[in-house]
C-alpha cells in the first residue's frame, strides 16, 4: 500500500462509519511520516483503522471495505477495523499523531500513529514480521532509539514485558549496521 491508497481507506472508512477522524494504528501509519521510506512499507495491503468518535462502527468498516470485499477484489488493498485496544501504545500517542487530510481524503482526517510509538506497538506484539518491519525503520533512521526508550518508560505494560521489549530493540540495533547508525544516534 502506498499513501494515496491509505488516504482512499481514510476517505472510505470515514463515510462508512460516519465519523470525520479515522485512526490508523497498524504499519501503514508509516505513509503519514515525512520520510524515504523503505520497501517494506509499501508491502501490505491491509490498514489497521478505526473510526476515533464512534469505534463501535469498526466492524461496518471492516465488513464493508474488508479483507475479501468487493472493495479488496476492486483495488487490491482494504481496510482492517480494529478496536482502539488492538495496538499497546505509550501514553500520550494522541499527542504524537500525523494528521493527513486533503482531497483525497474527501475531509476526512486520517490520525497515523507516530513511528516511535507504532514501532514499540510492534515491539510489544513481537511477531516476526514486526521485527524485520522495526529493523527496516532502525535502518532507514526513521526511528531513534533514544526516543523508543523514552517512550518505553510509558508503555502501559509491566516491568517484564519493558524487558523483553528493551531486549528487542537492542537486537534489533545490534542487528543493523553499526557505521550507518552511527552517523543518526548515539548509543543506549
């Protein structure tokens, strides 16, 4: 998926769920990031939306924009309505969130999680593909992991999962090339 077909989800989840503000939580967030982003971005071809003032309507989105609807059939990528429970996030990611509106939104607003927080979201699920995902953003500098580790320190999770996660993240920097790091951050 790339950024206009996100902005079409938008602008179809919107008058689908008769709300102005559709909140994207899964990785096609990303497209909303001023960024170069990298090849894995542009690999899926769901959106994980729900619709911010009236998330009971997330189930119309999905039946209607879903996974094997005529919608998915017509263009190939479709929306996933979720809950706003779907994605662990730090506090305060509300205040984090990339707008995208214009016209191909149709007056919709599209609120895309930051990086930082739907890499920890990823860090937090940790399934494979989230892994490879969060490497992608570490290795593009999309991502810094003095801001992950900030933001960690306000993940609603317990003090072993803030284990495991830090554990992630370090294997994952470990994992990249250390010279083309070195030139964005510092270390932990």
């Amino acid at each position: 998926m790339n950024r206009t077909q996100l902005e079409h989800i938008i602008r179809a989840a919107s008058q689908i769920a008769d709300d102005a503000e559709i909140v994207v939580v899964g990785s096609q967030a990303i497209h909303a990031q001023n960024a170069k982003l990298p090849a894995i971005a542009f690999l899926s071809a769901e959106a994980d939306v729900y619709p911010r003032n009236r998330p009971e309507r997330a189930d119309d989105i999905d039946a209607a924009i879903g996974e094997l609807s005529p919608f998915h059939a017509a263009y190939g990528y479709y929306a996933h309505g979720v809950s706003p429970n779907t994605a662990i996030l730090p506090a305060g990611w509300e205040q984090r969130v990339i707008r995208i509106s214009n016209a191909n939104t149709g007056g919709a607003t599209g609120l895309c999680i930051d990086a930082h927080d739907l890499a920890l979201s990823k860090y937090a699920a940790g399934r494979e593909h989230d892994r490879a995902f969060n490497q992608a953003l570490i290795r593009h500098g999309i991502v810094s992991r003095r801001k992950l580790a900030t933001l960690l320190r306000v993940m609603p999770v317990d003090d072993e999962m803030k284990g495991i996660i830090t554990a992630r993240m370090k294997a994952d920097y470990a994992a990249v090339s250390p010279r083309r790091l070195a030139k964005r951050q510092t270390g932990w």
